[in-house]
C-alpha cells in the first residue's frame, strides 16, 4: 500500500513539474522571443525553451499513466489506441452498468461487488473523456458514475439501444469490430463482469470427480446472448447458449468443455482481482479457483468436503505465487 502511495505521488510531481514547465516555457517564450533567419531571409521567432516542450509533455505523459491501474497501464504500453479502449468501455457499461439521460443531466453508472473493476472503469474513462468518475459504496457493493454528455452521446452511437434502465438491448457491434487482441480483452472484460466459474462432483468407480463449468450472464436478452456467443467464438472459446423462457426467452452462456476453459485461461482468464462472491468458494480470486479447478480435474477425491478443501489449497497456492510475482516486479 505504502509503495502504491508513494508511486502515486511521483506520478502526481510528473504531472505537476511538466504543467508548470509548460506554462513558463510559453509565457518566458512570448515574452523574449530569440530571432534567427531563416533559408529565405526571413525572421523566424522561436525561444530555445519552447525545444523542452516535448520533454514537458513526455512527463506529463508519464505522470498520467502511473496514475493508472495495472491493467489498463498495460494496455496502454501494449499500443491499444482510444478507439481500441472505448470498445472494452462499452463492453464494461453493456455488461454491468446503465445509461441515463433526462434534462441537462447525461450519466453512465458501472455496478458491482469488485472494486478493482470499478477502478478499471474509471480509469477507461479518465483516458477516453478525461474525467474521473465518482464511486461510492451502499450495502456491500459500488456503483461509479460518470457524468458526461460525451460519453453517453458515443454510446448511443455505438448501440442506439443503449438504455439498459428501461429495458434497452445494447448491442456489441461496436466489440465485434475490434481487432483480434481487442477482443481477447473484450471477453475478459464482459467475463470479469458478469461471468461465472462453477464447480460439480460427481461419483465414479474410481472415487469423487470435480467437473467445472464456466460461464457469463444470467437473463441475458436474446440479442446480447448472440452477440456474447460471437465475441466468444471469435477469440476461439465455444459456450452453449441456454435460453429460460420464463424470462422472455432470456438466458446465459456456459460451457464445462475443458478444452474451452483451459482456453480462457490461456487468454489471461478472468481480470486481476475480481473475486467470487457466492458459494463454496467464495472470497478466492477467480483466476485461482479457475487453475485450481483445471488441476482438480485430474484427482480423485474420498468426499466433496476433501474436494473442496483441496480446491481452496491449490487456488491459495496459486494466489500466493501471484502475490511474490508481484513483490518481484515491484
């Protein structure tokens, strides 16, 4: 915690030192200008200091990146352009948040249990509008907000639908059209969000077996469950589509072929953090229970209490391993 403080502060100085450089350099620049002809005989004014301002917004590049998550840092070093992060944006809002306008007031709310999910989305509006949203905490959960008219504009012209709060179908079109890499993280993103890792045991002549099965949604309409199912074929994970008709043919996605979860592990898994809430295991991070899950699946158990014993054991070995990974890097 100290060192993400201290982090913090130096990116805070980046920012500050390159705003203030900025700033002087113009005002000493316009105030004693320096003169030199150039090729035609011409004056050209230019002051040596206006050379620093490159080296100014550099910092201040710099200062505004480590004020970032891990996550999206990241994303930003690997090249994702603006219009490659409002694509996982729209992805975060289409799967756990809501769109309102009415008056002058313009505002997209992000909800859930995950806090490291709620500092992801803002800091993807932070880079894409400039704005730091709000988060606040009642019973248990957040919700963030983001106030502007911008952002709302660009979501309804990526979904015209967009109005998830009363009833509105957003479509993921916009995700579709993304790159390869894009999408990988597109699916992570609607996974961490509002996907799911179960686990089944069943009795063999060989003793108790654990059968995972992954997941995303639950009442999902029929034009998300479609476009959720194309996100996830295209980065090459193959869900089933299961439709409850009680729900106005609503429904979710899931899968227990191994192939297919190994495979979203493979891609990263679910996003750093995010934790399960119900259940057998909940308070293990997902990305644990999901490798502790696919090495469970070789074993065989006396009971489902050893099962699930065990299961908590390998993800508590893996977590620990993810934590010294980070103490290494910093």
């Amino acid at each position: 915690m100290r060192s993400k403080q201290n982090f913090n502060a130096i990116s805070a100085a980046f920012i500050v030192s390159a705003s203030i450089n900025i700033v002087y350099t113009l005002i000493v620049s316009y105030n004693e200008p320096q003169g030199f002809c150039g090729p035609e005989g011409v004056l050209l004014v230019q002051s040596p200091l206006l050379m620093l301002m490159p080296l100014n917004y550099l910092f201040m590049l710099t200062g505004v990146t480590g004020l970032l998550s891990p996550y999206v840092r990241g994303l930003m070093k690997r090249g994702f352009s603006r219009l490659d992060l409002k694509r996982l944006f729209l992805g975060m809002v289409a799967a756990g948040g809501s769109v309102y306008s009415g008056g002058n007031k313009y505002c997209i709310r992000f909800y859930g249990k995950d806090l490291v999910l709620h500092t992801i989305f803002a800091d993807l509006a932070y880079v894409i509008y400039n704005i730091r949203p709000g988060t606040t905490c009642a019973r248990g959960s957040y919700v963030t907000q983001l106030y502007c008219k911008e952002a709302v504009r660009e979501l309804r012209e990526f979904s015209p639908e967009f109005e998830t709060r009363c009833g509105g179908e957003p479509s993921l079109s916009f995700v579709l059209e993304g790159a390869s890499d894009v999408k990988i993280e597109a699916s992570r993103v609607l996974m961490s969000t509002g996907g799911w890792i179960s686990c089944s045991f069943v009795n063999t002549t060989c003793g108790l077996r654990a059968y995972p099965r992954l997941g995303v949604g639950a009442a999902l309409p029929s034009n998300m469950l479609s476009d959720y199912s194309k996100l996830m074929s295209d980065v090459g994970l193959k869900f089933n589509i299961y439709q409850d008709k009680r729900y106005g043919c609503k429904g979710y996605l899931a899968t227990p072929d191994l192939i297919t979860i190994r495979g979203f592990f493979d891609l990263g898994g679910f996003l750093e953090g995010t934790k399960v809430k119900r259940g057998e295991f909940a308070g293990m991070e997902k990305n644990s229970l999901l490798a502790s899950l696919i090495q469970a699946t070789s074993l065989r158990f006396s009971s489902r209490g050893e099962a699930i014993k065990k299961i908590r054991e390998l993800g508590y070995d893996d977590e620990l391993k993810v934590y010294l990974n980070r103490l290494m890097l910093g």
